[in-house]
C-alpha cells in the first residue's frame, strides 16, 4: 500500500514539475521577488516554502494525497485555492476537495464584488491616506448585508513613537478579517464621518469564486504590515490577481502604495464598470442644509428641537428640518411626528470622484532665484496640489527631499495639515504637525487654529509653536482657491521673533500626471514643473 502512495505522489512530481513556476501558482503563494510575502510560518507546508515554490508545490501535493477532504483540518479544507487550481491542472490525479466546500461556497454564492474606498480620516496616521476594502454581494437588493473583507495591522500599543517606528518597519501583523458590510459603513461613514465609494469589478461569479477560496484559506494567516508598501491596499491585490490569470497588479506597486493609486490602477485597466457614493452623515448634513431657505430656524432646531419652532412651516420646510436633526440625533418623539408628514423627495449629493486626485508621489524640477531646485515627494497631497471637493484642507506629506543645486536644502519627514472646515452646525479645530530638517537643524512645529470656507475657497488661521534650537511662537495664516485645474494659494508666516515672510502660488495641471508651479516666496520666484506618479 505504502508502494502505491509513493508511486502517485511519484506521478504526481513528474508530471508537475514545471508547475511551480506557473504564474497562478506563484500568486497563491503572493510569491514576489524571490520569496513569498506571507510572514506566517503556517502557510507553508515545507520549511522551504517561503523561498522554494518547488518544494511547496511538493509538499502540497503530498499533504492532499494524505490527508482525509473530511477533516476540517486537513490540507483540502484550509488551503481551498490551492487544492481546485491543483485539481483543475493535474486532472488525472483524481484530487478530492474539501466536502464542505461545496456548502461553504453555496452559503457565500457572491455575485458581485467591490473595491470601496473610505476617504481620508486625519485624526489617525494609518487612516490618512484613506481606506480601501473589498465588498461581496451574494443579493443584489440588500447590499449592507453583504460581507466585507479587508487587511489591517494588528496594533498592541499606544505609544505614537512606537506607532510610526514599527508601521513603517513592518514590526506589526497584518490580518485579512470579514465582517458584515452594514458594521464597516457603520464605523467609517457614521462613526467617523467618512465618505464611501463603491467601485463595482468587473469579474464574473466564476472569477469572484476564485477570489473567494483564496479569502477562506488567508484568514488563518498573518504577513508583516507596511503602512507605505504592503498595507490595506496592495494586500487586496492578491485576490484581484487570482480571479483571472493574465492579471498581475501586485506586480506593479512596489516601495509606495496608497488606496487611490490602486483604484486608478484598475479603473486604468478598464475594470471598473460602477462607481456609487455612500456619503456618510456629515455629508448628508451638511448637504440638506445647504438646500434648506429658512436655515436661522434649521439651525435651531438642530440644536434644540422643539417642535413649536416648525409647526407653521409648510409640510416640506418641515420634512427637511426635523430630517436634517434626525440626521444628528433621532428620537422616538421626533420620528413620530416625522412619519406623519410623509416621503420627503431624495436628496441627491453630487461629490467629485476621488481618483481624479494626483498620483501619490512627487518629482519636482524649479528655477529658484536662478538656481536649480529639485526633489521628490514620496506622498501623498500637499499644499501646492489642486484640491477638490473630497480633500479641501486635508494635506499629508511624507518624505519630501528638496535640493539646491547639489547640496541638501530641506526634508520634511512628515507634514500634516489639517484644516477642518467650520461652519454654522460643526465647529471643528485645525491642526498641523511638521517634523523636518532644514537651515541644517531639526525641527517640530505644531499648530492650532481655525478654518473657513468661504464659496469653496479656504481661509485658515493656526497659532504656530517651533521646536529647534529654541522655542518660538508665531502663527501662519493664508487663502487657497482651486478652480477646475488651477489654484491660487497666499499663505503669511510669521514667527514672533523673525520677520514676516509672504509666498504666493498658482499651479496649473495641464496633465493628469503633470503640473506647473509658479511660486513667489518674498521677493524671490520659483518656476517649476511638477510630475506625479
């Protein structure tokens, strides 16, 4: 009998040999540069098997013609993927499934699938870039009850030294979790204000079966998570890549990898065939009220609803004010008297789509005071960039390197700007943090302020406190203005102990990808040319 066994793991070797390299079989492994990028020891099969997809092939093969497709744990049941791409190619090997695969599957029976992006969130690093998850409908009608599965770090500390050490190491486990569609809108769009986009794929229930095997064989595992590379979004390209075999995106996004730079990736490819906004609360808000004419009585009703204020008002007036404060709070007193006026009319919200934002990095190439500035910006969206209606006031850079002529002019390791705007319902702060290295010396600058949003322009105000040889106090304020591909920008700086400095800007994006920059910084002028990527 022991003959028999080892005559078909035999056969089985010799006809597979070449299987290994097979670009399929590579991608089941998220095989890349020479070694798998799964970090858990578990998924592999042979010791070799991180470096060595020969001798995980093997190994695999092995461990099916040994193990019983009964047991929940053998190699059948908890590497599905593995086992039907195996079976499909070595059809002479007669390999057995899982057996309950075929209710598992029957269960889920997913007939669409979505890439969702969850916009930026500036109150925490990892969600600043935004968000990027997958969504599976198995219904067509009732698509906050399908599942959504996404890949985030598992953090075990509090401390933001830490934090940013290990995120940009990898020193923190990166898991696939899934869970009910309605929980995650319920904690980006509701919780934290978030505004969704749902990017329909187009792939088949066949090709969306193939993406599903390979989710159920990931849960158990976790690889090394990398804010700027290997984090929520490239890890989702691994099931993208599995549900036909000429697809190779993981292939394409090495050191820097943002949510959006992956949607346009797709939407380049031709991919992505529905593109639907679920705005999230704040939107819903503050969009009603815009439409709302007696907005003195809105406002007080928002904050104190008291039915008096609305009653003479007319049957619609009232549908949208004591919506508008349902929005921010409902109660069974105000649903009440709300069901009795009957179906307010949809109100639609119109918002830019997100990937029409510039790619995440940076090259920059300026005449400065005739001299030759240049430098690259790892990412994301700076000051300088055409802003839209989905980022006004949200500017994040990371790792910008300026040189002039050939010595070392500035570096901002990280920027943040984040100029929440007020108005008459919410009363957000402003804020900013820049850590850098410039006039050879190192610095922190925090600041605190307000910001306003006068006709879709942005006037900011923010109290600065810098930390280098010693401390000094100042403040910066400014306007911004984008208008189709061009913006304005005048910011003042000034720190109590040193003079006032005035910078001027207008860039011009002529090219999705390209951009010019005219830059005033007191009396002297920059001309440059901006290139995304």
């Amino acid at each position: 009998m022991i003959k028999i066994v080892w005559f078909i793991i035999l056969t089985s070797i010799l006809n597979s040999q070449e299987l290994y390299l097979h670009p399929y079989w590579l991608k089941l492994l998220h095989y890349k540069n020479g070694e798998s990028q799964i970090d858990d020891f578990h998924f592999f099969l042979s010791k070799t098997g991180k470096i060595s997809p020969k001798d995980e092939l093997l190994a695999t093969l092995k461990a099916i013609k040994i193990d019983n497709p009964q047991d929940a744990n053998s190699t059948q049941c908890i590497f599905p993927a593995r086992t039907r791409w195996l079976k499909n190619m070595l059809p002479k090997d007669n390999i057995q499934e899982c057996k309950s695969l075929v209710q598992k599957l029957r269960e889920l029976d997913f007939k669409k699938v979505y890439i969702v992006y969850a916009s930026s969130f500036m109150n925490s690093p990892a969600s600043a870039f935004g968000h990027t998850f997958l969504r599976f409908d198995n219904s067509f009608d009732t698509p906050l009850l399908s599942y959504g599965v996404t890949y985030s770090a598992k953090i075990d500390t509090h401390n933001i030294l830490s934090y940013i050490y290990r995120g940009v190491l990898g020193g923190f486990e990166g898991r696939y979790n899934i869970a009910l569609y309605y929980s995650i809108v319920n904690r980006y769009s509701n919780i934290q204000s978030r505004d969704i986009w749902e990017y329909r794929l187009k792939f088949t229930p066949q090709e969306i079966e193939k993406m599903t095997l390979h989710i159920i064989e990931m849960q158990r595992f976790y690889s090394d998570y990398y804010f700027n590379s290997k984090n929520c979004s490239y890890n989702l390209l691994w099931f993208i890549d599995l549900a036909r075999d000429d697809l190779r995106f993981s292939g394409e996004f090495n050191d820097i990898v943002t949510p959006l730079d992956i949607i346009k990736a797709l939407k380049a490819s031709n991919l992505i065939d529905k593109v639907t906004l679920r705005a999230s609360k704040i939107t819903k808000i503050k969009a009603l009220y815009q439409s709302i004419e007696k907005k003195e009585i809105a406002q007080q009703f928002y904050n104190n609803p008291n039915i008096s204020l609305i009653e003479k008002l007319s049957t619609e007036e009232q549908r949208d004010i004591l919506d508008l404060r349902i929005l921010k709070k409902s109660s069974s007193e105000l649903l009440s008297y709300r069901s009795k006026l009957g179906v307010s009319q949809t109100k639609k919200i119109v918002k830019t789509d997100p990937t029409y934002a510039n790619l995440a990095s940076k090259l920059n190439l300026s005449i400065f005071n005739r001299q030759l500035l240049y430098g690259i910006r790892v990412a994301y969206h700076d000051i300088f960039d055409i802003d839209y209606d989905f980022n006004l006031g949200e500017y994040i850079t990371f790792f910008d390197i300026q040189m002039l002529n050939s010595r070392l002019n500035s570096i901002n390791f990280l920027k943040i700007d984040s100029l929440a705007i007020i108005d008459e319902l919410y009363h957000p702060i402003s804020w900013g943090l820049d850590i850098g290295y410039q006039e050879d010396r190192l610095y922190i600058q925090t600041k605190v302020g307000i910001s306003f949003s006068p006709y879709n322009s942005l006037i900011f105000y923010e109290p600065t406190i810098n930390l280098s040889n010693n401390i000094e106090l100042g403040y910066e304020m400014g306007f911004l203005k984008s208008i189709n591909k061009v913006k304005f920008g005048a910011i003042i700086k000034r720190k109590f102990s040193n003079k006032i400095d005035r910078d001027f800007f207008i860039t011009y994006q002529f090219d999705k990808n390209m951009a010019i920059n005219i830059y005033r910084y007191n009396s002297k002028y920059s001309f440059g040319l901006f290139y995304y990527f």
